[in-house]
C-alpha cells in the first residue's frame, strides 16, 4: 500500500507542485513546446488557416511535400480576403467586414443560442440543388423505413418511440455563406407529424464559410461543405447521416477539437467584444486519471479583466492576432492560476472554453451567443476541418 502510494504521489507531482516559497515559478508553455502545428501559417501569421489566392496553391502543395520551406506570406497584408480579429482594420477589408457584421440573415440568427453537433464531410458527389423534391422523397422513405423497425430516439435521459409520421425538408440557405463565391449551405430539417401537428425533431446544415480548397479537387460532380451543425436526438441524426454517406458516397463524422485548437480559439475570441450581458471568461480543462480525488479544473475571469489583458498582449496598430500574442496571453492567465493554486494548467488537456460569444467543447458541441459572429466562428470551425481533411484525417 505504501508503494502505491508513493508510485501515486510521483505521477500527481508532474502536474500539481506543493506550496514550496523557495520553488521558482516556473510556468510551462502552451505553444512553443508542441512541435506540432494544425495551421498552414507559422506563429507569426497564425491568425487565419486557409489561402483565399489560387495562384498560391502550387506554393502549399510544395510546402506540403517539403516541411522545411519557409511557410511566411502566403495572404498579402492588404488582401480583401484576409480574416482579421474584429479589431482595427485596414480599408482593403472594410466591405467583408461590413457584410460579416451587419448582413444578419434570418438563416444566421436560426442558429444563435442553441446547442449544436460538429461533424466534418467529405465532399458530396452528384448532389444536384435541381433534384431537391426527390431527395425529400427517398429520405422520408428511408426515415419510414426504419421507423418500422423500431426507431427510437432519446432526449436528455428518457428514451421515447417515433408516433405518427415523419415529414422532410431540404432547401438551400442563400445568405448562410461567408463569401459570394462559397458553395450554398444545404438545410435538412425533419419533422414529426402527430394529430395533423408538425414539430421539428432534427435540425442539420451542411456548410462552407469562407475557403476555396474546394477547387483544388479540380473534379466535376462534387459538392463541397465541409462542415455539417447537427441539433436533434443522436440516433435521428445518424440515421440520416446514413442515408447521405450512402446516398453521395461521402463521410461524414464527428468533429473533435484536440486541446491546442481550443487553447487558439479560446485566446482569439476573448478579445471580441458582446452587445449583451457579457458572461465570464471560462477554460475547464481535464485532470488525468493518475491524479486521484479530482476530475476537472475550472478556471473563470471576468470578461472586463480578460478583455485588458488581452488588449495588453496585443499591438494595437496590427490587425492581424498572431501566434505569439495567443501564446502570452495564455501563459498570463497561466502564471496568474499557478500563483494562487500552484498548478500548472499547461500540463492539464484543455476541454471546455466560454466566452461572451461562443461555448465550445472538445466532443464539438458550439452554442454560439452572438448573431454578428456567427460567419466568423464557423469560418474558424470550417478551416480547422478542412486542414485536418488536407492532413489526411477524415
């Protein structure tokens, strides 16, 4: 028993250091000591992830063949196409960020305040906006189809049956883009109809906000959306993601956020400023199974102090957020949690983040709390996808 003991408290000191006034402050890196980087643009440009040139792609192919070309310069600073991060912003981009602003659809404010899936999906092949009235039917009946076998679906804890039948939607979104020249978003909603009453049971939008990787496939017949935002019961949706993968030969699978994609998310969007009621500055992250008696760390601050230090950590004549700014800002709220609590949070997995914009976990559940946001959000969500669709992990 003492050994056990004595193995345990070994494994728990890696991650929690006693209260020692003679132990230097040390405090671990979240970015530097990762060797592994998710985006196409080193720290120094890491405030957007996709190239918007195509005269560029032969370049990224090349850098893709040979890791050690030099990755800098890939988006000219006064390109249109250039993602900043809300704050000052050259004239060059002025008109996108009118647009990302103040064009708030009815579709964009659809998806505001509730709680959706991320799923990634491989391009759809045939799929003709032409051909909408039958996709609806060969849905609806393979939807009736499985509901003879006994569908079932849960909501929260309790598990109720499918009554009555179903009714099916499928129409294109015209304004849930980020860009012009994005493919259109595809929207699936399913209906449950009891008594002569429909009520929506399942909600889902295939999506592309704001890339061009589409055209590097070079291939007719593929329709490209990325990303898919599901909300509704989890063995619905799978029966229908069912029918697409099988139906245009895609893929279609949970999207999951590895730590380090939180950790640059989390440091990009605290910086946004709400129109509401601003909530705290939230990071919860996981403690590992070798520490015993403690499951998760929650870690909260006021969003008025967390937008000063994220001012701080930013140059305020740049309109570009880049790597070195989300490393500091991180190793600030770091250092400050090690100075009370003698904890490293570098050492823990980052699983849950908040802001006054956005929730987002690691399983790839958003709830997204600002309408003006939304296309800048899920053109973050939509390169990660894509980068980890390049990287061959779809």
């Amino acid at each position: 028993m003492a050994e056990e003991n004595k193995e345990d408290d070994k494994n728990s000191s890696n991650y929690f250091t006693p209260l020692n006034p003679t132990r230097p402050n040390q405090v671990q890196k979240t970015w530097s000591s990762r060797k592994f980087t998710p985006y196409s643009i080193t720290g120094s440009r890491r405030f957007t992830r996709i190239l918007t040139s195509h005269s560029r792609v032969k370049k990224y192919n090349d850098m893709m063949k040979d890791p050690g070309m030099e990755i800098t310069n890939l988006t000219p600073p006064d390109s249109p196409e250039r993602l900043s991060s809300f704050i000052t912003r050259t004239p060059g981009i002025a008109m996108q960020t009118n647009r990302e602003l103040k064009d708030i659809s009815s579709d964009i404010c659809h998806i505001v305040g509730k709680t959706w899936r991320l799923h990634r999906c491989s391009p759809l092949h045939r799929f003709k906006t032409s051909f909408l009235q039958g996709y609806k039917r060969l849905l609806l009946g393979h939807l009736e189809s499985i509901k003879t076998k006994g569908l079932a679906f849960e909501v929260g804890e309790e598990v109720y049956s499918i009554d009555g039948k179903f009714s099916v939607d499928i129409s294109i979104l015209q304004e849930f883009s980020f860009y012009d020249t994005d493919e259109r978003a595809l929207k699936v909603t399913v209906y449950q109809v009891v008594n002569n009453t429909s009520s929506p049971v399942l909600d889902a939008i295939f999506c592309n906000f704001g890339n061009d990787f589409q055209n590097w496939y070079g291939l007719d017949g593929f329709t490209f959306l990325p990303v898919c935002i599901v909300k509704g019961p989890v063995s619905l949706s799978r029966t229908v993601m069912s029918w697409f993968q099988d139906h245009f030969d895609c893929t279609i699978i949970p999207f999951k956020l590895p730590p380090i994609e939180l950790t640059w998310y989390a440091s990009l969007w605290a910086g946004l400023e709400t129109d509401n009621k601003p909530c705290d500055f939230e990071l919860c992250y996981t403690v590992p199974c070798s520490v015993k008696g403690l499951k998760k760390v929650s870690f909260c601050v006021d969003t008025g102090d967390v937008k000063l230090l994220w001012d701080s950590c930013h140059s305020n004549d740049s309109d570009i957020f880049t790597g070195e700014e989300s490393q500091a800002f991180m190793e600030a709220l770091n250092s400050h949690f090690y100075q009370h609590f003698r904890v490293h949070l570098g050492s823990l997995s980052l699983s849950r983040i908040r802001t006054s914009v956005v929730y987002l976990n690691s399983d790839g559940q958003i709830k997204i709390l600002q309408a003006k946001y939304v296309r800048h959000i899920l053109q973050q969500i939509t390169a990660a996808a894509l980068e980890t669709d390049q990287h061959g992990r779809l």
